[in-house]
C-alpha cells in the first residue's frame, strides 16, 4: 500500500515538473535574449540604436531604425491588403457558404495556414517580384521588383488564414437572435451582418488582427525573399526595404563581436515587440470574459 | 416548386432594391473567391513547373554540386520531426495531466504557465532560432546540430501540443474518471488507463500540427542545426531540413528547377499532414 502511494507522489511530482517546462523556456529566452543583447545596446547607446538612420557594421554604426520602419511599414501593408479580405472571406464562410462547399473551403483555408513560410517565398519570388516588377516600370517607379509592396502582399496572404479564422468564430459566436431581429425589423441579409453581427463581434475580430499583426511582424523567411532587404530608409512601396527579422538571418551568419551581438539586440526589440502585442490579446481576452 | 419558396430571380429583384447590399454581397463573394484562387494558383503553379524535375536523381542518397539532391534533407527532416516529438510529446502530455487533472482551479501557478504558454505561441520563430543559437548551440556547445535544432522545435511545440492534450483531456466525461475510481483505482491508475486512451484521437490531432509546423520551418533552423546537405552521422553533426534546403536553393539561385521541385515535396507533405489531422478530426466528432 505505502509504495502505491508513493509511487502516486512520485508521478504527481513529475507532472508538475513537465508543466513547468513553458515556464523554464519562457524564462530562458528571456535570460538569454536580454543578457545578450541589452550589453551591446547600452554599448552602442539606447538612444542611437533605436533611432540611428545608418547601418554600416563595417564602421561600427549600428542604428535599426530603418529595420523598425521597415517591418512597420511591410506589416502595415500587409494589415491593409489582409484584413479586410479576411473578413470578408470569414463572412462569407459564415453566412453566405452553400453547405456542399463549406467543407472543402473550410480545409482549404486550414492548408493556407499549412504552407510553410518558405513555399509562400519561394512563390512570392518567381511570381509576385517579376510582377511587381512590371507594374513598377509601366508606373516610372523603378525598382527591381523586391520591394515593400511585394512583402506586404505576400504577409497579406500569409496572415489570411488567421483571420478568417478566429473571424469566423467570432461571427458564429454571436447569438442568432441578433441577426433574426435585425432581419425582422427589415433589414436585408447584408445590413444585418454588416450592421448588427459584426459589431457584436467586434473583440474577436480585434484579437484576430492582432495575432495577424503578430505573424506578419514576426515573419522571416518569406519576407527575405521578396523585400529586396537594403538597409536603408525606406524610399517608397516599390523600392527594397529591410525588417528586422530578415536584419538577424541575413548578417547572422558572419557576424561577430559588437555586430553580433546588435544582431542579437536587433531579436530583442523584435521580442519586445511580439511581448506588447500578446499583452495586448491578453487584455482584450480578459475584456471580452468581463462582458 | 411551392410558390412561397425564395428564387433566384426575388433574390435578385430585391437587390436591385437595395443596390447597397448588393455592392457589399458582390465585395463579400470577391473577397472569397480571392482567398481560394490565391490558394489554387499557388498549388497549380509549384505543381506544373515543380513536377516535372522529380527526377530519380533528385532522390539520390547524396547531394553533389551536380544533381543538388533532396534525400539527406529529407531524411534529416526525418530525423528532426522525430527527435523534436521525442521531446516535446511527453512533456506537453504531462503538463496538460498536470493542468487538467491534477491542479486545483484558480492556481496562481497553473495561471503562469497558461501565460507563459500563451507567450511561447506567439514568439517568432526567429526568435526561437536565436535562443536557440545562444543556449543549445553556445551555451551547452553543441555546435550547430540535430540535436540544438530539435531542442529548438520542441519548445516551439511544445504549446501546440499542450494545448490539443489539454483539450481532449478536458472533453472526457467525468463519469469516466468517477466510475474508475468507483471501482477502486487510483488517481495515476485513472490517468493512465482510463483518461488517457480516451483523449489519444485528440492528442494525436495536436502532434500532427505539430509535425507540420515542423516540417516548414526555417528560420529557426539556420542558426541552430545549420545547413550541411548531409545525412548526420550523429545527433551532434549539422544538417538542414527539406524547408532550410528549398531556402538555400532558392537564395542561391542556381537550381531554381530543384527547387521547384523540393517544393512540390514539402507541399505534398503539408497535404498529406493537414489531410490526416482533418481525418482525426472528423473521428473525434462522430465519436
């Protein structure tokens, strides 16, 4: 009886053990991130890391303004070319979906999500950029088609699948009452979606931007390959730009002393960043549990 | 047909009633098909130009400058997804046990590993790779190998799987757990053999996610288990997987057709997984 017993401590130990494992590695990436980078930032000077212009490793500049700018942007543009196409894929997997098809669309969106990021460049590449390309010499913009643009519509498909996710199940979430009393009073189908459903959920399609905001500006791989990745202020959607993720895996590889660890400084600011955003769908979970 | 019955054409008259509506419809079914043309024409596209360099040389057991083979990347690959769930399955089951049966509701502890878990879902995974560098592959001094890039996986993973463990633990019936203790088992004995063959379908579903996130990446990768285009001799030498080859072939630019071709691989890889996760699925709702 006794060893059973102990045996059940015993196991019981060892779970909570395991559970505390995303703890440990939260608290590793912290320790070694911070401990890695923040040294080489107050070398540099906080001030002029984050907000010099200049990038040259070779004379010992190191400013990542660019680089912040640049994900900025290429996430900005990813947000303006996704979101609102999610939504309204989401709306139409909602309430417009003939239920043959919903199946297959369903899975089909689930696939997207799928893709690995490098598939996703690689297309952006032999497709998107000689395109990009063309449209930017019939406009005079010159560029040689690895540009802003090319990025911010290669994340704009690749954050698609989020949206229209957890958009989805925003919409399914809101009470069909909602829309029976709104098509009721006269609306039609549209203006009771439009009007009254999509409001209602509201939070939920926040939190899904959110989390897309999260992957486009935490996006790496695809966004090598298609942004042209100058380190330099941005000069417009048809020219290079350089974010700061493709900033880590581009200099990484021969990078050594003060330029490795900027590097690493650069991943820092990039964490904070993802840090900020999760806060953000904390708060607006604990919002909607509080409703 | 009835005469009560909405057809196309009332559909239609009270559009043209309400061209508002009819705008926002026609943006909606826009919107859509879209979103799956963008899908289709991915899929066409790697397919018609990748197919036809599937060639058996392509498949040779070792990569030269010549046939710019994908067989140790995915054989590496292989090996990667395996080591990656060796560590991280029974970890992320026994946290989710942990969550689920054992801790008590409203734990201050249980609440920092939900936030600590949601934390890890949302980090890049570049951020993984440096970690990864700077703790398995400098700090422990692994060197740029499997093992650094599967350590590396399986706490990006880790989530996933705890989360889907989580899930299907929850979804047992408690009548479940109250019979097996009826009849005289104990709590581990409960856990064991009645909880947990129950919520298999569920934590399957989960790891098979997580193979697919796996497979796809990259960027975590680079820096941790490195980019020799070899079958490892062991756990500790480098070797990149079929994602880290189709980078390095694209970037270098000169086997743009094998890289098409590792394409289509890892496509049909991402098919076939999403394929059987859907299939799981299904089970668990019929059941």
């Amino acid at each position: 009886m006794k060893s059973k017993a102990w045996t059940e401590k015993f196991m019981q130990g060892v779970f909570a053990v395991a559970a505390c494992a995303s703890v440990l590695a939260v608290a590793l990436i912290c320790i070694f991130l911070f401990a890695n980078g923040i040294p080489a930032m107050s070398k540099i000077g906080f001030g002029e890391f984050l907000t010099g212009e200049l990038w040259k490793p070779k004379n010992d500049i190191y400013g990542i303004f660019p680089m912040i700018i640049g994900s900025l942007y290429v996430t900005a543009g990813a947000i303006i070319i996704g979101v609102p196409i999610g939504i309204l894929t989401a709306v139409f997997m909602a309430f417009y979906c003939p239920k043959v098809i919903y199946k297959p669309l369903k899975m089909a969106t689930e696939l997207l999500a799928g893709i690995p990021s490098v598939v996703y460049g690689f297309f952006g590449l032999v497709v998107l950029v000689p395109w990009v390309r063309e449209i930017g010499r019939t406009l005079h913009q010159g560029g040689n088609g690895s540009s802003m643009i090319t990025a911010s519509i290669l994340l704009g498909m690749m954050i698609l699948p989020t949206i229209i996710g957890l958009t989805e199940s925003a919409l399914r979430a809101v009470p069909t009452q909602y829309y029976e009393g709104a098509v009721a009073l006269g609306g039609t189908h549209e203006r009771a979606i439009f009007t009254v459903v999509l409001p209602a959920a509201k939070s939920g399609v926040v939190a899904a931007i959110v989390l897309g905001i999260g992957r486009a500006i935490g996006e790496t791989m695809a966004v090598i390959m298609v942004a042209g990745n100058q380190p330099r202020m941005p000069e417009g959607i048809f020219r290079g730009v350089r974010t700061l993720t493709a900033n880590i895996v581009i200099e990484m590889g021969y990078a050594s002393g003060l330029h490795r660890e900027a590097l690493i400084a650069t991943g820092v600011v990039l964490f904070v960043f993802i840090l900020l955003l999760n806060f953000c769908v904390a708060l607006l979970k604990r919002g909607k549990n509080y409703e | 047909m009835s005469s009560n019955e909405v057809t196309w054409k009332d559909k239609l008259k009270a559009y043209t009633r309400t061209p508002g509506s009819l705008i926002v419809m026609l943006l909606v079914m826009l919107s859509a098909i879209m979103t799956f043309a963008v899908l289709i024409f991915l899929i066409v596209y790697v397919l018609a130009h990748g197919v036809p360099y599937l060639k058996p040389s392509i498949f040779s057991l070792h990569y030269t400058s010549e046939n710019a083979s994908l067989m140790p990347a995915l054989i590496n690959t292989v090996i990667m997804t395996l080591l990656s769930l060796l560590i991280a399955v029974p970890f992320g089951i026994f946290a989710a046990i942990f969550l689920v049966e054992y801790a008590k509701r409203g734990n201050k502890f249980v609440e920092v590993i939900r936030l600590t878990t949601e934390t890890l879902q949302g980090i890049p995974s570049i951020v993984y790779g440096l970690f990864g560098m700077l703790f398995f592959v400098n700090t422990c001094k692994w060197g740029f190998s499997i093992l650094a890039g599967a350590f590396t996986l399986a706490i990006m993973v880790l989530p996933l799987i705890m989360r889907s463990t989580e899930e299907a633990l929850k979804s047992v019936p408690d009548s479940y757990r109250e019979g097996s203790f009826g009849l005289g088992a104990g709590k581990l004995r409960t856990v064991f053999r009645i909880v947990l063959p129950s919520a298999i379908p569920g934590i399957l579903a989960g790891v098979i996610l997580a193979i697919g996130r796996i497979v796809g990446e990259t960027a975590a990768l680079i820096y941790t288990a490195g980019t020799v285009a070899k079958v490892p001799k062991n756990v500790l030498s480098s070797g990149r997987t079929l994602a880290v080859h189709m980078y390095n072939l694209s970037s270098e630019g000169l086997y743009m057709n094998q890289a098409y071709a590792t394409a289509v691989v890892l496509l049909v890889l991402v098919v076939v997984i999403n394929t059987l996760s859907g299939m799981i699925a299904k089970r668990i709702t019929k059941a």
